[in-house]
C-alpha cells in the first residue's frame, strides 16, 4: 500500500511513523503534490499552531491540493482543525473539508485539555471494533464544533467533534498514534477503509 504522510513542517510525524510500522505498513513522508495525488492513502497530521501552519501549507502550494484528493485522507490533531471552515486560534481560513468551526476552550477549564478522555456517539467504520466510550488521548486547547459530519463527539466542559467524516475526508481531534490498542485499531480500520 502507498501511504503517504503529509510533510509540511507541523506534524508530530514519527510516532504516526512508528505507529503504522507496528501495523505492518510503510508510511513515506513527502511534501510532493505528485506523490501525494498517486497514495492509497493520505494522513494529514499537525501540531503547532493554526496559522502558521496554513502558511506553510500554502507555500508548498498543499493547501489547494488536499481538498481535491479522492484516496481515503485521515487528518490528525490540528490537522483535522486545518481542514474545518475556520479557527479562532490566530483568525485562520481553513481548508473548508468540514462544514464547522474551531474554537477554544473557555477558561472555565484546564486548557490544553491534556490526557486521556472517551469518545462516544460512534458512527462510522473507522471506529469498527471500538466501543462507545473507549478513551483515547489527547492534547488540545481548540476544539471543532459538534456538527452533522461528526462521527465522534467528547466531553470536556461541552461536547464537541473528536471525529469528523465528509466523504472520503476523516478526521480525528485524539492521536491514534498515542492511545494504545485503541488507537492501533483506528489506524488499521483506516488502512481498511
């Protein structure tokens, strides 16, 4: 299988590396338009920050690239984020994949919501074989709005989106790479997919 990681200078991108090595498979990181178009599958990760990330997706020309792919495409963490309407973190223009918006968490609570926490209202086949309210971990202070494309929501002081789904576009709030077998069986399902 060709699996391509997207390698535009914000992702966490060798444990998602060593994640799909343990699954059996060879996940290439590249920043190439033509390698990217011709992948099985595209992970979209990010970590950072919103804005400057959208610079250097548009830079490398990325950012009109990603919404056209066709292959199955799983963002992870900001990448998800990236791929909403809109973000509060740094006023940024998302990629538009997902019909909702991201906002930060109010100072009610602990911000970065940081460690482990459920996920429920499961609805697709990316979460074939996990049940309802299995933890999965997370560090975030920005979070996507429950919406119709959710496919997974969480608690932390309001429910919102830890999973979104539009046609072959996927998106995860958690990090798969970071939550055990849990985890695991989301990246295989995605594999499968």
């Amino acid at each position: 299988m060709d699996l391509k990681i997207v390698n535009y200078g914000a992702g966490n991108i060798k444990s998602i590396q060593f994640a799909f090595q343990r699954l059996g498979y060879d996940a290439v990181l590249s920043n190439n338009p033509d390698e990217i178009i011709k992948a099985d599958k595209v992970i979209f990760p990010g970590v950072g920050e919103a804005s400057s990330a959208m610079k250097m997706l548009r830079a490398s020309g990325l950012d009109a690239l990603i919404p056209q792919l066709k292959q199955p495409v799983l963002g992870i963490c900001l990448g998800m984020q990236l791929m909403c309407n809109h973000t509060e973190e740094g006023n940024t223009k998302g990629l538009g994949i997902f019909n909702t918006n991201v906002k930060r968490f109010s100072n009610n609570v602990k911000v970065p919501q940081m460690g482990w926490n459920r996920i429920k209202n499961l609805k697709s086949g990316l979460f074939k074989g996990i049940s309802e309210k299995e933890y999965m971990y997370l560090v975030h202070s920005y979070y996507a709005e429950d919406c119709d494309e959710s496919i997974a929501t969480s608690d932390y002081e309001i429910d919102y989106a830890s999973a979104l789904e539009n046609d072959n576009f996927f998106g995860v709030q958690f990090h798969p790479e970071k939550s055990g077998k849990i985890g695991e069986q989301l990246l295989k399902n995605f594999l499968e997919l």
